[in-house]
C-alpha cells in the first residue's frame, strides 16, 4: 500500500472515535481469541487418546503449528523486511516498537496454522477461524504494522503446512 493511502486511512480513524477503538479491539483481541482456541485444539484431541482414539490428529495438530511458527520466525528474522512505519513516512494507528522482521507475518502465519489444525476438529471451526484471520490481517495492515504482502505471505505459508501437514 502507497504512503499516501496510509495516510488517509490514518486520518479516517484517527478523527472516527467509534472506528478507532474498534480497530484496537480487533487488532488486540481476535489474536488472543485464536490462541486461546488452540489449547481446546490440543486437549480435545488429547481426550481422544484417552478413549483408545488414534494419537494422529493430536500430533499434528501440536507439530505442524509448532513447525510454522518456528520456521516463520527463522524467515522473518533472515529476511528483516521493515515495517511500514520505518520504511515509510507514517505512523502506525497501533503504536508497535518492533524493527524489521515484517515478513511473513507471524501473526498471520500463527492464526492459519491453527485454523488449518482445527480442521481435524470441525470444518466448521476451521473456516471461521479463517475468516476471523482474515479480519485480523486486514486490521494488522490498517493499522500500519505490516504490509498487505507479510500478511498474505504468512497466510499461505501457513496453509501449505497446513495442507501438507493434514496429508502426511
């Protein structure tokens, strides 16, 4: 996204109040709402093993997020894209004190891998929590944190993982 576009989305929700906070609150909580998701995940599938069920679904679903946001965290450090509010004149809607390492986003990447998990749980959850991810990446990118590209990036990362992981 251009400066200039930054810019007018900046001035939008900086003289918008109602807005504004409900960018902080999806930008702070959609995340904490996913990880939170992610512990049922595990002790659903844990329950399973209990009963005599197959350890599969609860091997993947603890590896292949762990795997993603290990190896995500390895790229973002290798590749230390800057964010939008060092690269470009801005400043960022959400105030954010990190340096580089904008590419892929591991917010993104985290949140898709754990929809990509749930599969193995519900089809159901599993597309919300996409679609969840999906308005949290918008409200990462809005927010000035990350470029439409790191976000994307970290989505389908996380995807193929996921895929490869439900195969395997």
């Amino acid at each position: 996204m251009a400066e200039n576009t930054y810019k007018k989305i900046e001035v939008y929700f900086r003289t918008h109040d109602k807005a504004y906070l409900f960018l902080r609150i999806i930008y702070r909580y959609l995340p904490l709402l996913i990880y939170a998701v992610y512990p049922v995940l595990l002790i659903n599938n844990f329950i399973v093993i209990i009963k005599g069920g197959s350890p599969e679904n609860f091997i993947r679903t603890l590896t292949v997020p762990a795997v993603t946001f290990l190896s995500v965290s390895i790229l973002r450090v290798i590749i230390n894209k800057p964010r939008p509010y060092e690269a470009m004149n801005i400043d960022p809607l959400i105030k954010k004190d990190t340096i580089g390492k904008s590419f892929p986003s591991r917010h993104s990447a985290s949140i898709f891998t754990i929809a990509m998990a749930s599969f193995g749980f519900s089809v159901w959850v599993g597309i919300a929590l996409i679609v969840i991810g999906i308005i949290m990446c918008i409200s990462r990118v809005i927010a000035g944190v990350h470029y439409i590209s790191d976000v994307i990036a970290g989505a389908v990362y996380s995807i193929i993982l996921g895929l490869i992981g439900l195969i395997i």
